[in-house]
C-alpha cells in the first residue's frame, strides 16, 4: 500500500496537506473521513489515530499524525521544492518560527470565529452571545495584525520572497473565518497582496478545489439531533 492521507477539506490543516501533496505531484490515495458525520469519532478511525483528529497518514505500516508533522515528513520523503523548507538555516528557522507561533494564536483564533460566528448557529442550532462573539472576533484581530506586522511585513510572503509551508499553513487558516463570512481582507491590502501571491504560488484552480467546502460553511444544513450530540463535546474541547 502506499502513502494514504486521511482527510476532510473542511479541516484546514487537512486543506494545508491537500494543497502541499497535489501541488508536488505527491501521489496518494485520499480516505475522506467526514467530520460533520463524526466518522473521526468511530472506532474504526481510532485505529488509525486515537486521538481521533485529522489529518492523519498511513505510509506502509507507517503511520504519522499532526498537520505540521505530515508536511515536514512530505518535504522529507519527496523531492519538492527547496523555498518550501529551505535548507538554508536562517530562512528554515523563519518557516519553523511561524509555524511554532500559530498554533495557539491565528489557529486557535480562525477556529473560533468560524464556530461562533457560522457553525453553532447555523449547523448546530446553539446561539452564541454576542458578547462572545464580539471577543473572538476582538482576538482574530489582534492575530491578523501581529501576522501583518510581525511576519508578512513588506515582503511577498511570510518568510521571504518565496512561498513556503508557513504561507500555506497561515492562508488555509485565513479562509476558516473567510468561510464564516469574516472579512479578513478588507482593510487589509498588504495582507490582500500576500493572499494573491499564494493563490498564484499555489494555482487558483487547486485553490478554489480545496476551499470550495468552507466557502460554504454558512449554508450547512442543521446537524442531525444525533450526530449533534456526538460533535458539541468534540467542538468544545477543540475551540476552548
């Protein structure tokens, strides 16, 4: 067997690894596993990760877990481009930067506007107060500038004048509130410049391929009564 990716395009480090494995001419086979049906939380997928998240990868009898983790052992394994993880050690240490910074901050802030502003109310039926929202979309802020300020700068992308997994990573995140309706753009022409490039970087047909889910989160239709069980405790422990 060869390399399989598990993975919903609706998860966007699932998008990060989709983008990165179609981009290189990667083969793999893909194995959807659907997050809105829960299929994360069956016994089955538990035997490939029991942690019960995606993305996950079976290479042979290998198998490997978290996004950032599958991305690093791709540009390993593959020959792909040198400017995505350069070798250079100070312009690798950059991409190694970012990626270590959003996990706790522009992830966890994408994730949130997303939930609250689109898929409690729309998907699960569950108000959210405005007072909460207003805080998430208050902290996504704060994020969206220290991602302008701190890393994006005046360059092309991220790092440098190159893409590279950082700018992946980050414009995957980007489209999670995108999809709730957010405008992260708006007001924002470096970061609206920075989108073009890697939309161009990365091809906008495989682009638009891999966002066409999110892009229409808001018209989910209502979770089934029991599904919605299953996935609250899962969401809140995802989001907190």
């Amino acid at each position: 067997m060869g390399l399989e990716l598990y993975l919903d395009l609706l998860s966007q480090p699932c998008r990060a690894v989709y983008i990165f494995a179609k981009k290189n001419g990667i083969p793999f086979e893909l194995r959807i596993v659907d997050l809105i049906k829960g299929q994360h939380l069956s016994d089955a997928f538990a035997q490939v990760n029991p942690l019960k998240k995606v993305p996950a990868l079976k290479d042979g009898d290998f198998t490997l877990t978290e996004s950032v983790a599958i991305l690093l052992y791709l540009t390993r394994k593959y020959k792909v481009p040198d400017y995505w993880y350069p070798q250079d050690l100070q312009a690798r240490a950059r991409v190694d930067e970012y990626l270590a910074w959003q996990h706790t901050t522009l992830r966890r802030s994408c994730l949130r506007a997303l939930w609250h502003k689109a898929m409690f109310p729309v998907f699960l039926g569950e108000p959210v107060s405005p007072q909460t929202l207003a805080a998430t979309l208050a902290e996504l802020d704060v994020n969206l500038q220290w991602l302008e300020d701190k890393f994006l700068q005046n360059k092309a992308f991220l790092t440098g004048p190159h893409i590279s997994l950082a700018d992946l990573v980050a414009i995957t995140e980007l489209m999670h509130p995108v999809g709730a309706g957010c405008q992260v753009f708006e007001g924002r022409p470096k970061m609206a410049t920075w989108r073009q490039h890697v939309e161009a970087a990365v091809g906008e047909d495989l682009f638009r391929e891999a966002h066409e889910v999110i892009l229409k989160a808001k018209d989910f239709p209502p979770a089934d009564p029991t599904i919605k069980q299953k996935l609250i405790p899962w969401v809140l422990a995802m989001i907190r």
